[in-house]
C-alpha cells in the first residue's frame, strides 16, 4: 500500500512539473525578493521576468504591464544566478571505488581528444544532488595523464548529453609538471619525471601548432586534431598546477603560444605570485578551498583566504570544486571565502560571473541581466551559509527544474516510517 | 710489490692463527711486548697523565703511568707529543652479522604466518634466535672503518626485526673470528620495525608494539608448558638476563620504549635517531640511557626561494640544532654513548664529534660517551674504555688532542695489535725556508696549507707554485720557472733534520737533488727559517654559534613557551550553554584553575584577564568523535581480521601540524580511532588538543576506553585489488561470524583464566573480554542497515551493548532498531557516492536518527573537515530542520556523552572542563570563525596568538635561510629537499 502511494505521489508530482513547463512559455515574474545579480550588485525588493528562456526584466520597480504573467511571490528570499561549478567530473563518476561505474580517466598521457560530454551521465544519481543545492552548470572534467582531455560545459538537467551540454568541448586539461611531496619520489626522480613531461608537453605543443596552421594534413591525427581550437581561439587552455614554480614555468612556457588562452585550476600558490598572474591578464579557478594548507610552514587559513587575496590583486578568480558529489558543497566554500576577507557579493561572483567569463559563456550566463538566460536559483535564505541555505526553485533558461532526487525520497520515506516531521 | 704484498698475507696469516688451528710451516710467534714512552695518556675519559708510559704485553696492559719501570724484554716507541687514549667502543653496530634469507616475494599476496622453516616463531620479525657470535664474519673493509674512527671493539648484532636476538662484542682487529669475538650475548636488540620480514603483521608501529608485548606474554607462558617447542619464545626468555637495546624511530618512540620496559619490569638501552633535544624533559624522566648517533643533516639548499618553501622548518631547525643534541643531553644529565651508526665514515664521524665539542659538549663528556659509558652499559669497564694495569690493550694513538680539528688518529690498537690509520704524518713541514737553489738564489721556499696537505710555493720576484708529494719522508718537487717557460724543474729531496723534541716533529732541512729542464743536475737545499702565521677561517670557533630556541612541539606554530592555565571573565557572550537554558545571551563566562567557576551578569573575579565577548558567541570546544590526526605510521593494523590488541594510544603523535590546525577550528578533544581495515580493529585514544604537550599528557585523565570495530566494504577488502581475496571475511556473513567466533574465545578465555593462573595471556581476547565486562567500548565503522542489526544482534546475545555506531550512514533504516538497542550514531553530515555500501547515504540521516531519539554526533574522519565541525553540524538545519541548539549538541555534547565524558565535557556549567570557545560569529554559520580556543583554561590558539606565531615563525625562518645559505657559501654541502608532509589518515588508509 504504502508503495503504492509513493507511486502515484511520484506520477502527480511529474505531472506537475511537466504542466508547469509549458506555463512558462509564457512570462514568470518572480517579484519582492533580495535579486544578487552576480555581478557584485543587489537589487533589494526587486522584479525578475522571464519569458522563453530569457531575462526581460531585473530591476526594483516595474514599468509595465505584464497580462497572464505567472507571478512567483519571493518576498524575503533570495535570487541568485544559477550556481556554475568549474573543474568538476560530475556525470562521469557514479561510485569512486567502483571502476564500472567510472569514466574519468583514459589510458595514455596524451588525450586531448577525448571529450568529457560523450559520457556525460544524465540518469546519474549524484547529479540530481548537486543541482538541488543551486547547481545548474558544471564544467566536466576529464582526469589524469598529462592532457587529460578535453571538457564541456553541461546543465545539471538533460534528457542526453546532446540535450544536456551547454558549451559544447570549451577547453583542454592539462597538468602541469611539478615538484610535489605526496609522490615520494627522491628527488632526483622527480626532477627526471618533470624534465620527461616537460619535454613531451613541449614536443607536443610544436607539433599541433605546426599541425594547427596546415588546413588539411595529409594523415589525421585525433591528438593533434583536438588541440586545433586552442590556436584559434575557440577552446581555452586549464593548466592544473599548484606550486609557485610550476606556475611561473607554465605561463613562460605559453607566452611562445599567444594565441592560447590559458586559465590556471588549483593554483595553492597563486596567492604568492598575484603580479605575475594579474600582469599575464590570466584568470584562476582555485578548486576546493576547504582543504589543508599546502605545507607545515603555511597560515592555517591560507586556502581560504586566497580568494580574497586574489581578487584584491584583479584578477578573475573563480572557486570550483573537484570531484563529483562533493560539488554539491561549492556554495559554501564561496562562503568560507566571505569569512576570510571577500564580500558576500564577491563571493557570489566566484561561482556565478566569474566562471562564466572564464568559460567564454557570460554572454548569456552567468549573471542576472536582461538578455541572458532565465537560469536561476530562489532561496529562502542566504545560500552560501548552510545553516540558511534552502533553495526552494531552480530554473535553467527558464524552465523549471524538479528539484526532487533519491536522498529527498528516502527522507520522506524513513520520515513517514517514524512519523516524524521532515 | 707483489713480494710484499705476499710476505703480509703470510705475515697476518700467522698472526692470527689460533691455538687449534694446525701450523703451515715453522711457528712465527712475535714479542707482543712494548712501551710506549713520553706519552699524554688518558687514563680514563677525565685522567690525563703527562709524559706518561703505555706498557703493553701480548694484549694486555701491564703498566700505564708516569715514570714507571720499563722492562728490557720491551719495545720501546718513544712517542713524544702524542696522545693516547682508551679506544673507542660502538655499542650499535651489524658489523659482519646479516641475515643470508633466500625469501620469497609474495607478489602483493597477503602472508598471514612466517615464511621460516623450523620451530620458530609464528611471526618473522621477532627472531631471539639470531645470535650475532653465530651469524658475525670478519669483514675487513669494514673492520677498517671503525679502526679509522678510533674503535678498538664494537657491539655487533643483527638490526633487522622487532626483537633482534643477541649481540656480540667484537675487535676490529683483523683475523679470523675464533679470537675477535671478545664476548657472546652481550645484549639483546628491539625496534619498532619488523625489517625484511615478508609476513604483514604487524604494518604498524602500534601493531609492533602489540605484538613485542604479545611476546613477552607468549615467552612466560611458555616455560609452564609442555604441549609447544618453540625454538624462538625459549630463547626469548633467555634475552631477558641481557640488557636491552632498543633502537627507536625518533624521539617520541623512546616514551614509547619505555612503556614496554615499565610494563615487564626491564630497562632498555635506547638506540636515538640525535633528535632527542627536542622532548629532553621527557626523556630524562624516564630515565633509559641512551646511545645516540653523530650523523647531522644534511644542510638543505634554499638558494630558490620557491624551493625552500617546500622544506619544513622543523627540518631546518633540526639541521642547525642537530650538533647540540648532545649538548642539551648533558645538560640534563642524561646519560649517553656515541655510536657512529650513520655515519658513512671516519672522517665524518670524527668532524661531527668535534663538532658537538664546539656546540658545547664538554670533551670529557664526549670521550666519556665513546670509551666508559658503552663499557659501563655492557659491563666491561674493567676490561674496556679506560687504560689501566690488566686491561686489554685496546686504545688509539693521536697527533694531539683528539678534539682539535687537526689532530689525526694515527694508530688504533685492538686486539693488541697495531693498525696505522695515518701513517708518517709525524712530519710537519709547514714553513718557511731559505732556498739553495742555482737560478732561485734570493727565493723562499714556504709550505703551507693543512698537516695532511702541503702546499708549495717558491717566493721571489714572482710567485711560483710547485707541485709537492711524499712517500716514505722522500720529497718530490717540481714546477715551472716561470709562466713562459716550456719546462719543468723536477726535485729529489730527502729529509737531512728535523726537531724531535716537539710533535709533530718540525722539518728543519730538506737536502736534495734538483734535475734541470735541461737534464743537468743541482744541489738542492731548504733550511727551516720560520713558521707561518695562520689567518684563522671565517668558520673557526672563535665565532659564537647562535642557536634558535626549541619549540614544542618541533614544528611550525610550536610553543618556546608553553601557555600556562588562565583565569579568565568572557563578559557579555551569547552562550550555548548546552543546558537547560539553552542559549543565554548577554551573559558572562569565568574560568580558573581549567574549570568552569561561574556564569551569570556582572561576573567578578579577581585577578581575571577579561575578554570583551560583546556580540560573539561562547560555546564548548567541540568533540571529534571520529578523527585520525596525531597518529604516526598507521593508522590500520589491517593485517588480521582480528586486532584487538594494539592501541592507537601506543602511536599518540604529539607533532602533528593538524592539531594545531583543528585547534584554529574549535576543537578541543577527539577520539582517536583505528581504521576500518578489519572486523575487530584496535584500541582508541582520547586526547585533548593540548598543542605542545607530549603523546601522553594529551590524553584525557580517567577517561573510558574504546574500541574501534568494523564493518562492510572494507573489512571485506573489497576495494583492496585482486590480490587480497584470501583473508577471512571476505562477506559480512563471514564479518558476522569472526565478531561471534571473537567474543565465544573472549568467554572461554575469561573461564580458563579464571582457574588456570597460567593460562597464555592473550592481548587480543583481553580488549574483548573488557568489552563484555563493560570496561571497553565500542565505537563500530558501518554503513548499511544489514550490518548494523547484525552487530546489535551480536553484542545481544553476548550481553553488552554497542556503545556507539560511527559513520552509520544507513542509520536512518534501522534507527528505531537502534533506539531499542540503546546506541549512539556518530555520522557524516552528507558524504556519499564514494563507494557501493554508501549509495543510499543521504545527508537527513542525522536528522531522522535525531528525531527518532538517538544521540547523534558529527564526525570528521578527516583532516580538513575536523576543523569545519562547527559547519558540517550547520548542515543537518538544512538537510532536516533541526534546531540550531540540537545541531550544536552533535559536534559538543552528544559526541561527549558518547565517549562518556560528558560529566567533564560538553557543557557550559560551573565544575566542567574550560575547554572553551569563543566565536566571532555563530558558530553554525559559515561566517564564524574561533577567535579563542580554550583547552582545560588554557589558551591554546587564538587570532592575536596566531598572528604572533606566524611572525615569530617568519623571523626564524628567515634567519635560517640566511644561515643556511652562508653555511653553503663557506662549503658544507647542500641537498634540495622536500620535507614529508604529516601522516593525514582516513578511515581506509
């Protein structure tokens, strides 16, 4: 019986949501809440309208009239952008210590050819934990080797990869070489180690500038095939490194490339080296500052304050979150950054604007202005602090998402089992 | 040569022939009989006899003083200027004695019981067979390296295992063994290291503890049975008449050592690592002598700067500290000897001594450290470490004072025989001379550089450098004329007088024949003018060494001064008070003497430092129930699916950064816990976060003892590769069977014990049969709802009660199960997704199993996320509308109720432990961070503490650096080095 009754909550629940999509095709005004732009602003007491999957009105009053509009009361809540989480593998990955269910990593150093989107997960069971928690885009990541791969912007909703992906092979992963204590590696190994990646990396990066400047080659070659948007400016470069050097090493080594745009992901010591970085105009995406210092030597706080730290110095930094379901906790690293030095607002901006600048999608996301797409998340209180943290909608380019998932089922299950309130 | 080199093959071969060895030949027995006259002897490491006469007969002394009579049957070697001194004995050495293993490779199998043949023991690494008087070979090579570095014996034994056997006193004379080994279980030798054993037990140092323990029992036992040979624990019992030698890992494994000693009633020796210094006090309480090694680090180059950031300052501080050990040593009065265990040879063995003498050690102290103490430790004063009549004639021959930097060892005596370390250097040819010499008439002649390297020139209108070598006091000179000339002048020179009334003996005329370039020949002729005045070295002693301070604990933000107990008013604060009251506002808070003493409005208290807490929030520090900080090398003894016996308190690391990381984070106390590697894992710690303090002071006074059991994926070993498909259980009906199997021996063995006083006492059934007395806890690592009604059922029928579930994902399924059973849940706020069993973990666990009426804590399990508590407790609001006093409790008070300290901690009440925190925000939001922590009403971190550290630590960095790079530029040599980070465990690893 019992199950019975799930079943048909279930279905009436689906019919909802799929009656409330084509509602949309007309205007939704959600009106009176705090609306947080993700550009640093705040418009308190504010109107946001939508209509087809685009922005046509953020602003404190209303001029028009808007006939037949779906009107979402949000008085005392919360508007943010949807929630972009970089350096993620979210929809590769369902169990970490189950290989069939992993498609994170490919065999050889050099891949730059295979694309994260093709297994792109869209039934994964993790992914509809992150996207109840505000996350409606993620950068999916392909792991390991030298160049791991090539990754693509996807939304947290999608009936198939094709259907899900956002900004289809926006860049290529590579790691860095560098000096790094958990290998424990002697010394004179590790340095070998580098000098061999350095040298294939360098060898490789002549080779597809060479390859990228002849039209059509007389043999294919997928590796070098790959790196083609990189020289022409339609694919970013994210160079996964750490340490000072392997910073200072990396954007020396680029500067022989102008036309390859990079973007630093990790970056522990990028707060020792803000000049270089600013001066070089490249953006960080600092990945999961809820984590140790690097060394025994290093403030405390130092993950978390870096942030700050950064942004004070100009440049663009976004906070990303590396792993699958852990990415659900991204807002409240953004928040840990509040409390080390940035503003509520700025914090916002390193999960919102600032990625989507990165990415080169901010044209139409990213942020809350007319024009861009209706992705959106509305909370009942401050999302970056999880005490506060209950998102209650969440559409993407104006469509409504269901923000039910297996962990909210469960809950409401074991709830009516003991007869608690949920 | 090769003539002579086969008269000294026969020569030595003769020598060393013993009594029932048959004769090739006639008999060559020499006048083992001589007097070494005019000397300055070191009768003992503090007595020194001038012109003083050494006499010695056929190994023995047979008189040592001043003006003694000489016999005539006596070689007299006139000495004069040198010194001699009682030869050196190393009391840590494997000279010779090595194991011949063919052992086999497991290939990453598992090996559950040792590969030897034979009726040892069940374990490789505790071998009391091995006797170093059976397994030593002379090895001459060797032999020579100690007699470079002035020993005359040493204790030889094999240094591979956890117990090690026996050792042997040996000369480094040469010849055949049947006369070198002086002695035959001399002592016995222990580690912490189970070697080159294959098997897997133990993997861990609380594992190798459990298991030297487990063999001290098992060789008790032994001797009042009849039904077991075994050769091993019969021999075991006879190394309890030796002394023994413990060598440790570092300076916390010697609180370690001396636990065992305490435990079964004996005294080891302990073998350091040099560190020492750096927990003097605790180690001069225990009171073990100690033997220590000379060999410093290495100077780390930090020339790049981006580098250097990679080097710990512990590491950095160890180098420049390092040749002060025994120093510091001293200064407490521990006593020690020297070993030159480390040291790769002579010359750095003797440059390291010499320079712990200029650190500060008094050179009676040193010498004393090399010659009486290792007699005294070994019982062999009245044949070893001092000359006196009836002594053996072991003892070394020096320049001068051994401590000044150019004296040499020019002959060590062991045995009674004689071995030239520097041979004819008793030459000093440092000088100037006048030159007889056609074409260099107005020129002289000088010589300068070091005692052992010559330097020649010939000064004139111009200087010229001549090449210089020496053999057998016969000169060679040559140089050029000058710059343009093609040709060389080439020199025969012999020595036609030197001084021998001073040591070393001054050259006073060199005479010889000089060949001209163009072949005729001249008479050569050097006459002594002068000495050379020496320009003292920028690194001569003369400059003060400037040491930094020790801080503890030895690495960055450790105390030069431990904090003391506060009396403190927190005025004004928004308490959670964890009581009836809730949470009080506007509400002050006093601590003294590391209590709660009141709270209220308007609070006085005399003599407290107030801390304005107006808008900030006061609470307790929270409780990790479930953390793997403060632990050194491993975490899981994960051999056996059974280990009970070891205990996370024996592997307490008092050093670890991530105490004083977690301390910034609120916490103040914290179960330390086994792994998750096996069904029955080892004992618990509980440790207050007392940063500084050493391994046991951390510990929480009187507190209940855990013990971690548990269960699913990865006591199955499921994510542990193909290879370990072998141990049992491999299914959680098999996880089922081994806990009901463990607790069935537990009662057995409780009856046995009972009426059979010599029962085998068993560490492992011991912690089991504690659990069923309820004096042992258990706190069970489990996931899914199957396993956690099992282990209910289980403790049931056994008649104990689980004391708490920790991680319990799939809580929320059998959470009225739980109730009825009476547990406690200690869970992740929302962790899932990371393997099979945790699929239906969901973060409103915490909630449902709250609201269900369990007492529900929040763990960490992790590094990083214990010192978030405050916010992962934050996240059951959101994952299930609890309130934001019940969030709390579950990083505070439950977690104490759990570990039953909840009458000491957990609370904000007068008579409770100040362990205490204040908050800049509350505490449950992401915006908070602490600006006080409180440990028993001491102030172990705080925001103004911290900025001090980190400049105090920037400061001494900074002079290190500096000291290191001009260490560089004066020539010590420099390594790149990336310092180990911390041991950061999880549950798996």
């Amino acid at each position: 019986m019992k199950t019975i009754q799930i079943k048909l909550f279930s279905i009436c629940y689906t019919l909802f949501i799929a009656l409330n999509l084509q509602a949309q095709q007309t205007m939704v005004i959600i009106q009176g809440g705090t609306i947080h732009l993700g550009n640093g602003k705040v418009i308190e007491n504010g109107y946001l309208g939508f209509a087809d999957g685009k922005i046509i009105l953020c602003d404190s009053q209303i001029t028009a009239m808007y006939k037949n509009a779906h009107i979402i009361n949000a008085t005392s809540k919360h508007i943010y952008p949807g929630i972009i989480c970089m350096n993620t593998y979210v929809g590769l990955n369902e169990i970490d210590a189950v290989r069939a269910t992993k498609d994170i990593e490919e065999v050889g150093g050099v891949n730059p050819n295979v694309r994260s989107l093709i297994a792109y997960n869209t039934d994964s069971k993790v992914t509809p934990t992150i996207k109840s928690n505000g996350i409606t885009m993620v950068q999916v990541v392909p792991q390991g080797g030298l160049i791991s791969g090539t990754s693509s912007i996807m939304k947290t909703e999608g009936w198939n990869w094709e259907d899900a992906v956002y900004k289809m092979d926006d860049g290529v992963h590579i790691n860095w070489p560098e000096l790094v204590s958990w290998r424990n590696e002697k010394m004179e190994d590790m340095k070998q180690r580098m000098d061999k990646e350095f040298n294939a990396i360098s060898d490789f990066f002549e080779q597809a500038e060479q390859y990228n400047k002849i039209e059509k080659t007389e043999v294919v070659n997928v590796r070098l095939e790959a790196m083609r948007g990189l020289f022409v400016g339609t694919k970013k470069l994210y160079v996964h490194v750490n340490s000072a050097k392997g910073i200072i090493s990396a954007i020396q080594f680029f500067k022989k490339y102008p036309t390859v745009k990079i973007v630093l992901v990790g970056a522990a010591d990028s707060y020792k080296l803000k000049e270089l970085i600013k001066e070089n105009n490249i953006p960080v995406v600092l990945s999961n500052i809820h984590r140790l210092p690097q060394r025994a030597n290093e403030d405390a706080d130092q993950p978390y304050k870096t942030p700050f730290e950064l942004m004070q110095a100009g440049i663009t930094v976004a906070i990303g979150h590396a792993g699958s379901w852990e990415s659900r906790n991204l807002l409240f690293n953004a928040g840990t950054g509040v409390a080390y030095g940035l503003s509520k607002e700025q914090a916002l901006m390193c999960i919102t604007q600032n990625p989507a600048k990165i990415m080169g999608i901010d044209k139409t996301c990213g942020t809350l202005e007319t024009g861009k797409d209706a992705t959106l998340i509305i909370s009942s209180g401050d999302v970056l602090d999880m005490k506060s943290s209950v998102i209650e909608h969440v559409f993407i380019a104006g469509e409504e998402l269901d923000l039910n998932n297996q962990q909210k089922e469960l809950y409401k299950k074991f709830s009516k089992k003991y007869q608690i309130k949920e | 040569m090769k003539k002579l080199f086969t008269l000294i093959v026969l020569f030595s071969h003769v020598v060393s022939a013993q009594t029932t060895f048959p004769v090739n030949g006639p008999q060559n027995i020499l006048l083992n009989y001589y007097a070494l006259t005019n000397a300055t002897i070191f009768i003992d490491y503090q007595t020194k006899i001038e012109k003083a006469t050494l006499i010695i007969k056929d190994g023995k002394i047979e008189g040592v003083g001043v003006g003694i009579s000489i016999p005539k049957e006596a070689k007299i070697i006139d000495i004069k200027g040198r010194f001699i001194y009682p030869a050196f004995i190393d009391l840590y050495t494997n000279y010779g004695v090595s194991l011949n293993s063919d052992r086999k490779n497991n290939n990453g199998f598992q090996q559950f019981i040792s590969n030897k043949n034979g009726a040892y023991n069940w374990n490789e690494s505790i071998r009391p067979e091995a006797d170093a008087a059976i397994l030593f070979t002379a090895d001459e090579s060797k032999a020579k390296i100690f007699r470079e570095a002035g020993f005359g014996a040493v204790v030889t034994g094999l240094q591979d295992g956890i117990c090690r056997g026996t050792s042997a006193l040996v000369f480094t004379a040469s010849g055949k063994e049947h006369e070198l080994i002086v002695k035959e279980k001399v002592t016995s030798g222990f580690s912490f290291n189970k070697g080159s054993s294959t098997q897997d037990y133990p993997s861990s140092l609380m594992g190798s503890i459990a298991l030297l323990r487990q063999t001290y029992y098992d060789a008790k036992w032994y001797k009042t049975q009849n039904k077991e040979k075994n050769i091993s624990l019969e021999l075991f019992s006879q190394l309890q008449t030796l002394r023994g030698i413990f060598a440790v890992n570092d300076k916390l494994g010697i609180l370690r050592a001396d636990k065992i000693a305490k435990e079964f009633g004996t005294q080891y020796i302990i073998k350091g690592v040099g560190d020492e210094y750096q927990r003097a006090d605790e180690i001069k309480s225990t009171n073990l002598p100690l033997i220590i090694p000379i060999n410093f680090p290495k100077a780390v180059d930090v020339d790049d700067p981006f580098d250097a950031a990679n080097v710990s300052t512990a590491d950095i501080k160890h180098w420049e500290m390092a040749p002060a050990n025994a120093f510091a040593l001293s200064k407490k009065q521990i006593e020690f000897a020297f070993t030159m265990s480390g040291c790769e040879n002579a010359n750095e063995f003797l440059k390291n001594l010499r320079k712990a003498v200029q650190y500060g050690l008094d050179e009676r102290i040193a010498l004393k450290a090399l010659t009486a103490t290792p007699a005294k430790f070994i019982k062999v004063e009245n044949e070893m470490g001092a000359l006196k009549k009836g002594m053996l004639s072991n003892f070394i021959v020096c320049s001068g004072n051994i401590f000044d930097k150019e004296s040499m060892i020019l002959e060590t005596w062991s045995n009674g025989k004689k071995y030239f370390i520097n041979e004819n250097k008793e030459l000093k040819t440092q000088g100037n001379y006048s030159l007889q010499l056609k074409g260099f008439e107005n020129y002289i002649l000088k010589i300068e550089g070091e005692l052992s390297k010559p330097i020649l020139s010939l000064i004139g209108k111009d200087t010229i450098k001549a090449n210089l070598s020496e053999q057998f006091n016969m000169f060679n000179i040559s140089f050029k004329p000058d710059k343009k000339s093609e040709g060389i002048i080439r020199i025969n020179a012999w020595v036609e007088q030197k001084d021998t009334n001073t040591f070393p003996y001054q050259l006073k005329q060199l005479n010889g024949k000089a060949t001209m370039i163009d072949g005729s020949t001249e008479n050569f002729v050097a006459v002594y003018l002068d000495s050379i005045k020496s320009q003292p070295k920028k690194s001569d002693t003369t400059k003060a060494i400037i040491l930094g301070e020790v801080v503890y604990p030895f690495t960055d933000f450790g105390w030069k001064n431990p904090p003391q107990t506060e009396t403190v008013l927190f005025r004004n604060a928004t308490v959670w008070s964890n009581e009836n009251g809730g949470i009080l506002k506007e509400t002050d808070v006093a601590i003294q003497g590391g209590k709660i003493v009141a709270i209220g409005k308007n609070l006085k208290l005399n003599g407290a430092k107030e801390i304005d807490a107006t808008g900030k929030h006061l609470t307790n520090g929270i409780i990790d129930e479930h953390s793997h900080i403060a632990i050194t090398n491993g975490v899981n003894e994960g051999t056996q699916a059974v280990t009970s016996e070891v205990r996370i308190g024996d592997a307490v690391y008092s050093e670890d950064i991530n105490i004083y990381r977690q301390l910034a984070g609120g916490v103040t106390s914290s179960q330390l816990l086994h792994g998750s590697a096996n069904p029955i894992g080892g004992q618990s710690a509980l440790v207050k976060l007392r940063w500084g303090l050493s391994p046991e002071k951390m510990k929480i006074e009187g507190a209940d003892q855990f013990i971690k059991f548990a269960l699913g994926e990865n006591v199955k070993q499921s994510n542990w590769g193909d290879r370990a498909t072998t141990r049992y259980p491999q299914t959680r009906m098999g996880v089922e069977q081994v806990m009901y199997d463990g607790f069935i021996r537990a009662k057995e063995y409780e009856q046995k014990l009972k009426i059979d006083a010599t029962t085998r006492r068993d560490l492992e059934l011991d912690a089991l049969v504690e659990i069923l007395n309820k004096k042992r806890f258990i706190t069970c690592h489990s996931y899914v709802q199957s396993e956690i009604n099992m282990l209910m059922h289980v403790a049931d029928s056994m008649g104990f009660k689980v004391n708490t579930f920790t991680h319990i994902l799939e809580g929320y399924k059998v959470a009225d199960k739980m109730k009825k059973h009476g547990v406690n849940a200690s869970t992740f706020a929302d962790w899932w997704a990371y393997k099979y069993e945790v699929m239906e973990a969901i973060p409103y666990n915490a909630a449902i199993m709250n609201k269900v009426g369990l007492t529900v804590a929040i763990n960490s399990d992790d590094a990083e996320m214990g010192r978030r508590l405050n916010q992962e407790a934050a996240k059951i609001i959101k994952y299930g509308n609890v309130s934001e006093e019940e969030a709390w409790k579950m990083v505070t008070l439950n977690p104490a109720k759990m570990l039953h300290l909840d009458s000491k901690l957990g609370s904000i009440k007068v008579g409770k432990d100040a362990d205490l925190v204040l908050w800049t925000d509350n505490p449950l939001s992401i915006y908070a961070k602490p600006e006080y922590t409180y440990v028993d009403g001491i102030c172990y971190y705080s925001l103004e503490k911290d900025k001090m550290l980190r400049e105090e630590f920037r400061k001494e960095r900074q002079r290190l650096i500096q000291k290191l790079i001009s260490a560089k530029q004066n020539g010590e040599k420099v390594e790149k080095k990336i310092s180990r980070e911390d041991e950061n465990y999880h549950c798996e690893d």
